[in-house]
C-alpha cells in the first residue's frame, strides 16, 4: 500500500480527504498517480499536466525525498511509502 | 459589439471583472450609478476570461480559472455566481501527441445567435477551442494547431496567447483570430484551413518590417452589422481593415500614442471604437499620466480624448487587452479595469465617468451581462 499525502486546496477533489491510499500494486511514483487518476482524475489532473509531465510549481517527494532530485515520476515507490505533494513556495 | 453580453434590452447590469487574484461582480440598475461588489470568486486564482451567455434561455456566466500551482479549467454558474459547476476535470487540454500542455485560457466566448450550443476559447500556448455542448466539454480546433506556421509564432510579455476570436455572423465557416505574436488569421472553412491576414501591419521589433505574419496583434474587434470591417490595436499601431482583414491601412490619427492594449467596439454604432493608448513599450502607462479613453466615430477618421471624471495627473495606468468593454444598454455602458486594481465606468457612452471599485487585484478582463434574472439572482 503506498499513501498518498495531499494539500487541503486539492481535498475536494479526493472525497474530501487529504490522505489517500493506493492499495494497487505500483513501481513508480508515475504508476501510483495512475492508480490514483481512475478514482480521483480531479487530483491527477492538477499534479500533471497533458504532456504526462509533474507542473512546474508542483513538487512530489517520496519519503521525504523530492522526485525531482531523483527519477521524476519513474522513482521507486517501496511498498509502505509515504508520497507527498506540496504546491512548490513559487507564488506571485 | 460586447463582449459577452447579447441582449439589447435595457435591465439590471453585472460587470464582470477578471483579476490576477480572482473575480469579483459588480452590480447595478440600469441607471448604472450606484453599484455594489460582489466577489471575490476563486480566491488567489487568476481569471483571465470571463463571458456571459445568455443564448437559449441561459443565464450561464463562464470564468476562466487558473491557479499558478494546479492548472486551469473552465467554471460554469447559472446563477451569477452564487454556485459554480465543480471544475473537476480540467476540460481544456491540449492532445498529449501535441506535446504542448495548457497555460492559461485567454478568451471565452459564446459562439454566433444562431448556434447557441456552439462555445470557442483562445488559449495560451496559442490554440483555438471549440465546444459543442455549452462549454461542457472541448475538442481542439486541429487545422490551426497543426499550422505551418506554429514553430515561428514567439510569445509577447503576456505569452504565446490566441487573445480573440471574431465570428462572422452570416457565415459560419468564416471566423478571425488573433495571436501575440503571430498576427491575425483568418479561416473561410469552419477552422479547417488559416491564412495569415497581415499586409499592411508593422512588426516594429522585426527586420523585416512587413511580414507575412509574427505581428504582435494585441486586440481586434468588429460590429456584427459590418462584420467585415475589422480594428487592430497594434504592439505600436492602430489599423482599419475593410475586407476581413485582407488589407490594412493605419488609422491612428490624432492619438497621443499608437501603443495600447484594450479596443472596444461600440455594440450599436459600427463607427465608434474605444482604445486606451500608453506611451510605449517601454513604459506602458498613460501617456502624460493622463488617464484618457479615446474614442472615434468615424471609423478612425479622427479621435477624440474621453476623460470627465477620469484622473488627469499622476495617472499611471494601464489597461490590458480584454479589460475594456460595454454593456448592451442605450445609452452604452463602458467599463473598463486597470492593472493598478481599479474599475470605472460610464453609463453615457464615454461621455463622463466614475470611479466604480478600486483596491482590486491587477485587473485583467472585464465584461458584461445585462439581464432581468440577474436582479433575481442577487
């Protein structure tokens, strides 16, 4: 099972949760968004874009590692993981 | 013509005001002198479009939201306002073979009378999308994504946008488009095929002065009475075209500078164009630190200075490409938002003006609704 930590901002489109648990099997970060996009596809949206690609100002860390510093959307995810995603501290 | 309101019929007025940091409502009668505020809608995001649709009995009010962080996606109220349609999908994406992924909407807009299911949207990076189903759902319009002339398209300060989107209303297979920069188009086949529609047109920041395309258009407008003839509010320059943009001759005659944003088309009076001219591109602000609209009725023949009521010194305003517009009423209203966060307005068409709201977040598109539901809703 892989947990998936949310901001409160994408909750409504979760169930009104901000903890998420994927209990498919899943390698990668990419295949837990996955799993995560045929229940929730409100949440999926908003943390990739078209193109399949994380958005520019949103970061994905696995047990408190930042994807981007590690294999994008292609890091492992170990069974009993922790994913969080955080709106990045750009604003304007 | 508005740009979102189609009735003709005096009522209640709602300006609609798009800002960086959400929308906001500002209400009123139909003497358009006392308002109130209502908003904001969306909190911290940006609203770049709004457009109010009241084809086939609907009272159906369009934003355009974008949040920097989560995306963007198109909102819907039947009830101006006080509940939005979810949003949960973001309804406006770009194929995923295009490799292009949605930046922000510039433009929303209700397709002609007579198609009242019909909706298109401009979007950034530059693309046209149409929807069949009221804004439901939206495919892309594939005859312009696939232009050979995509690659060479740069974006201005505001981005590679698709800003306006013009309809002929007679024939439904002619329609014109606008992108900064890459200039005007123009499709006679239902969006299958685009030709460039930029002779005459200067290109200040290129070599070649006069190119085919890659003009910095910022603003076109028409009156439906005289669809053909079609207004340019240029990246330096004002332009006239009679023949669907084929041609183009310079009509900025007696302005104090022919650098602006906004155009506005007088929705009764197929002479009469609106603009707000700045200095230049290197200090976009009001010429003088005056804050003057400028108005022609004679197709751009002359213009005259609009300013009773507006700020005279120490002015330094800008007004941005969508946030001039009118309501449908006559005499016309004519709002318009500044990037500095305040909204003015006349009920006589220009003659004098007030100030309506100010301490808003930087104002980037402004519309109307004139509607009898809208006192009903409130």
């Amino acid at each position: 099972m892989i947990t998936i930590e949310l901001p409160r901002v994408l909750a409504p489109y979760a169930g009104s949760s901000t903890v998420v648990t994927v209990e498919e099997s899943c390698a990668t970060v990419g295949d837990a968004l996955n799993a995560l996009s045929s229940r929730f596809p409100g949440v999926v949206d908003r943390v990739v874009d078209e193109r399949g690609m994380v958005r520019q100002h949103v970061n994905v860390f696995v047990n408190e590692e930042s994807t981007r510093f590690l294999q994008g959307l292609a890091t492992p995810v170990p069974e009993g993981s922790n994913v969080l995603i955080v709106a990045a501290v750009s604003g304007g | 013509m508005p740009n979102s309101a189609t009735t003709t019929a005096n009522g209640d007025v709602c300006v609609l005001i798009g800002t960086m940091k959400g929308a906001f409502f500002a209400w009123s009668d139909e003497k358009r002198e006392n308002w109130r505020l209502d908003g904001p809608h969306f909190r911290g995001q940006s609203v770049y479009s709004l457009a109010f649709d009241n084809r086939g009995g609907r009272n159906r009010t369009f934003a355009a939201t974008q949040s920097m962080h989560w995306g963007g996606t198109v909102r819907t109220s039947d009830d101006f306002g006080r509940t939005w349609s979810d949003g949960e999908r973001q309804s406006v994406r770009f194929p995923a073979e295009s490799g292009l992924a949605l930046t922000q909407i510039w433009q929303i807009r209700p397709g002609r009378a007579d198609e009242p299911e019909i909706m298109y949207c401009g979007v950034e990076p530059a693309a046209l999308f149409e929807s069949h189903d009221r804004g439901e759902s939206w495919s892309i319009v594939e005859g312009l994504l696939n232009h050979e002339h995509r690659t060479q398209w740069q974006p201005g300060g505001g981005g590679l946008c698709l800003h306006t989107i013009l309809l002929d209303p007679q024939n439904r297979e002619r329609m014109a488009i606008a992108i900064s920069t890459g200039g005007v188009y123009r499709t006679e086949d239902g969006g299958k095929t685009w030709r460039a529609r930029n002779v005459g047109v200067r290109a200040q920041f290129l070599p070649d002065k006069y190119p085919e395309f890659g003009q910095c258009v910022h603003k076109i407008v028409h009156h439906p009475s005289r669809p053909e003839r079609l207004f340019l509010q240029n990246h330096w320059g004002l332009y006239r075209s009679d023949d669907w943009g084929d041609n183009w001759q310079d009509i900025a005659n007696g302005v104090p500078s022919d650098f602006g944003f906004a155009m506005l088309m007088h929705p009764h009076d197929p002479d009469a164009v609106f603009i707000v001219p700045l200095e230049s591109d290197e200090f976009r602000c009001t010429p003088e630190a005056k804050l003057r609209v400028y108005r022609t009725r004679d197709a751009g023949g002359n213009w005259e200075p609009l300013t009773d009521g507006l700020p005279q010194a120490d002015a330094y305003e800008a007004v941005l490409r969508d946030a001039l517009t009118t309501d449908s009423m006559n005499p016309a209203g004519i709002y318009f938002g500044t990037r500095s966060g305040k909204l003015f307005g006349s009920g006589d068409e220009g003659s004098t003006w007030r100030e309506i709201a100010d301490g808003l977040p930087p104002v980037v598109c402004v519309k109307t609704a004139v509607t009898s539901a809208a006192s009903e809703a409130e």
